[in-house]
C-alpha cells in the first residue's frame, strides 16, 4: 500500500477519496503545516509527497525532501497564476510535477498513477501465444489489428499456414483467434509473417478493438473514451458516433500517430458527434502536434492535460511528461524546468513553446 503524504488542502482531499483513486490502495498522511509535513516525511518515508504551494513555506519542504530522498517524487499544487518568481522557484525545489488548482480528480489521479509508476485506466496490459500447427512458438508481436497482425517467428511459415493468437488481457478471459499467413518473408534466420484474421466472432472482434483502437467506457454520467493507436484513412470513427452522448471525455494517451486522412476523419467525427460537452486528458505527443496545427483536432472541446518532450543537456535523458494545461496557462505559457532524474540536471522542455502550446492560444487570450 503506497503511501502518500498530503496537505491539509479540501480539495485534494475530498479527490483522494474519489474513485479512481480507490483501485491505486494508497495509504494517505495529512499534515497541515509544513513542519508537520516534514516530521511525517521523516517518520513515514512516503513514495509521494503532494504538497500545497501556495506560500514559499511548500517550496521549501519540497527542497527539502528532494534533497533528503531524490527518489521520492513530489507534487506541487499552486494557485491559478505564477509568478516568474514562482515558476524559478518551481524549478528550484526539484519537483517531480506541477499542478494549479482547481483541478478535476481525474487530472490528479492521472498525475499520481504516473509518479507511482502506476498503469493509468485503459493502459492495462495483456499477453498473446502464438501457435503454428498445434505448437507454440517464439514470436514477437507488432502492428495488432482487427484485420490481422504482424509477426516475427522463430521458424519457417508458408504463405497459407494456419496461424493461431491467444490474447489475454489483465483481468479477462483469454479469446483465441485463427489466421492465415498472408505473405511469408525468410529473414535473418526468423520468418516475418503477415496474418490475416479469418471470421471473427463478436467478442474477439470488441476485444480487438479495446486493445487496438478504443475503449468506451460508461463512468457516472459520462463517458470515457480510451483511444488507441494510429489515426489513418483505414480507422472506421463512426463506428463509436452512436455510444458518444452526453458528457465524453476522451483519453489520448495511447494514440501514436495521425496522417493527414487521419486527421480529417477525426474532425469529421467530432463534428457528426451529438456530445453535450467533452474535454480531452493525457493527450500525447503526436495528438498535440497535430491539434496545435489544425485547430478542428480538439472542436469544440478543451485539453486539460497533455504529454510534453523533455530533455536534460547534461546526459542526453529524455522523456515525456504530463502537463496540465492549466499549469502552462497560469505561467502565461512558460514551461517549467523539472530535475532531470538520471544526473540531477536540468529537464527542459524540448521544443518551441509558441509552437507546441498553440492549441492552447486560444485560453491563453
């Protein structure tokens, strides 16, 4: 049971107790001054330290407990504007993350599943057997699709071969499904292999879909869509139109690239969508990207967290971090400088802010 070192702030609070906040088991230490805080740090030795930034006071404690435990990630909560002063102060303390209140309980739970290393809803796992006449074999697995699949075997295949995947999920029944090898190429002493899927069956085919291009999800009075993958001329958006109403928020996280046809299916999907409202969370690098160039990428919806490139000069370490979108509006569109977690560095945003936060332009104005 992670434990995680709060303040006595009603907002986080009250969002530790929502639920998605209940499958992450944490065990929650609330301090309501910052000597308090740094006598539980002392006492508890907490994974995650989520800290109320609003006077110097949280700076501090957060300086102190990056220099006493650089493992322990820590969360700074500000108010809705910061100061130049601020965000050096930001940047200082060597903080793991940056939020600006009000936030939803999902931006923090997002912001804390990552920090604990935890999956994040809709990023669960699953395992896939290959058999070729009745045998297992080594095979690696890519480019997974509900028409079919890509393989690299270890031994020879012949075009018109049988071919069967067992999928298994976390958490679900494993589904078997049969395929052709399409087209056989002999390489490096492997095989690659195309596969065909033959007739699937209603739940294979939803399970294809859930691991490879969207999941809806029904959550209160919304609804949660986790989408996936590539955005091509070959993705069907109108399949999901009839499942999307009332209040749809959108996880992008998982989605690796978008064409041009892409692109223009997805804008004409949200046009065709009858959405009362929707917000986009965890948008990725390549979503941003194209929502920054095409305005119509997001509609009429707002981003409220997304995933930003970042690079530490001294070592070369990059990474992505999630953003809230908040926290870029309150600095008037200044990134923050994070520690970079392999030399202690500078982590800096690794590319132009006019041209990456232009979704954002919009807010900003």
């Amino acid at each position: 049971m992670p434990k995680v070192l709060v303040s006595n702030n009603s907002e986080l609070l009250r969002h530790f107790t929502a639920p998605p906040f209940k499958r992450l088991g944490l065990q929650l230490l609330v301090a309501s001054t910052g000597a308090e805080a740094r006598a539980l740090f002392e006492k508890d030795e907490p994974a995650l330290v989520v800290l109320d930034a609003d006077s110097s006071e949280g700076f501090e404690v957060a300086r102190v407990i990056k220099q006493k435990s650089p493992s322990t990630r820590v969360i700074l909560v500000a108010g809705k504007r910061l100061s130049g002063d601020q965000m050096r102060q930001v940047s200082a303390c060597g903080c793991d993350e940056l939020l600006i209140a009000p936030m939803t309980a999902d931006e923090l739970h997002d912001v804390v599943a990552i920090q604990l290393g935890e999956p994040r809803p809709g990023t669960e796992g699953f395992l896939i057997h290959v058999e070729i006449a009745g045998a297992k074999v080594d095979a690696t697995v890519s480019n997974l699709s509900v028409d079919g699949v890509r393989l690299v075997v270890s031994e020879p295949v012949a075009e018109g071969q049988g071919i069967t995947l067992t999928i298994a999920p976390d958490g679900e029944p494993a589904v078997s499904i049969r395929g052709t090898a399409v087209w056989a190429q002999p390489r490096e002493g492997k095989t690659v292999v195309g596969v065909g899927f033959d007739t699937l069956d209603q739940p294979a085919r939803t399970m294809l879909a859930k691991l490879t291009q969207w999941q809806v999800v029904k959550d209160g009075d919304r609804t949660r869509v986790v989408l996936r993958g590539d955005f091509t001329e070959a993705t069907r958006f109108d399949e999901l139109l009839p499942g999307m109403v009332g209040r749809v928020v959108f996880d992008m996280a998982q989605v690796t690239y978008m064409n041009s046809l892409g692109v223009r299916a997805w804008c004409e999907f949200l046009r065709q969508a009858r959405i009362q409202g929707y917000e986009f969370h965890a948008c990725s690098v390549p979503f941003i990207l194209q929502a920054s160039m095409v305005r119509d990428v997001i509609g009429r919806g707002t981003v409220t967290s997304f995933f930003a490139p970042f690079h530490c000069i001294g070592c070369d370490h990059q990474e992505e971090r999630l953003i809230q979108a908040a926290a870029i509006l309150a600095s008037a569109l200044e990134p923050p400088v994070f520690k970079c977690p392999s030399c202690g560095g500078a982590l800096e945003f690794d590319d132009l802010p006019e041209r990456y936060f232009a979704f954002l332009e919009d807010e900003a104005d």
